[in-house]
C-alpha cells in the first residue's frame, strides 16, 4: 500500500488555552485536547487565541491521506522512526479517519525529502 502525504498550506501554533472558551470553534483548521492538567490547542497561527497560557508558533503540517481503517498497524510509527532518523522532531495528532504530523517549520522540506526517498507520496 502506497502512502501518500498531503502538505497542509497553513503556518501552524501549538498553545495551552485556560477555557475552551477562547477557541474559535468556527475556524476552518484546529485540534483541541483536554486532560485533567491541561487544555491544548493546534490551530493556524492566524487563529491563535489572544490570550494563552502557552504558546510556540513555527509549525508546519502534513496528513496521510484518505480513510486508515483502526485495523492498520504501524503506519505512524514508521513515520516517525523516518523523521527521527533524520533528527526530526513530531509533533502528532490523530483524528478517527487520519493522523496529522506537524515538524517546525525549518525541518518541513527536509521532513518530506526524507518520507519522498523512503517511497512515500508527497502532494
């Protein structure tokens, strides 16, 4: 199975947010996890809250495309052991149809370089 990885056009920012609240429920890109500790938030840097409790801009993203049915195995994991070989931090997001993988901005062409040479599909 060839896997292939869609380049997302949009800088990206990684933040902690106090309430949900703040977040754009309207925009047209986010991620949103919470915890018992902590509320996090993935969105264009554009959408970023005014007010955060943390927040590092920089990011840029890619998703494996189409559908990946839950009885798939390892395809993040392969992924990432490519991007870290390559010294290549992640920072992963799952949704039920797909993952999303966000490098910082200065390792984005490098990252995709990497994933083209081991066979995968860059669109």
């Amino acid at each position: 199975m060839k896997i292939k990885i869609k380049k997302l056009p949009y800088e990206l920012s990684v933040c902690k947010v106090a309430d949900v609240s703040a977040i754009g429920l309207n925009d047209e890109f986010f991620f949103v996890g919470k915890t018992d500790e902590e509320i996090s938030l993935v969105c264009k840097t554009e959408d970023v809250p005014s007010e955060t409790a943390a927040r590092e801009d920089g990011w840029k993203g890619f998703r494996i495309e189409g559908v990946l049915e839950f009885s798939l195995i390892g395809i993040l994991s392969k992924i990432s052991t490519i991007l870290a070989e390559n010294k290549i931090g992640i920072f992963a997001v799952s949704t039920y149809n797909t993952d999303y993988i966000l490098v910082k901005e200065e390792n984005f062409e490098r990252a995709l370089d990497a994933l083209s040479k081991a066979g995968y599909e860059i669109w």
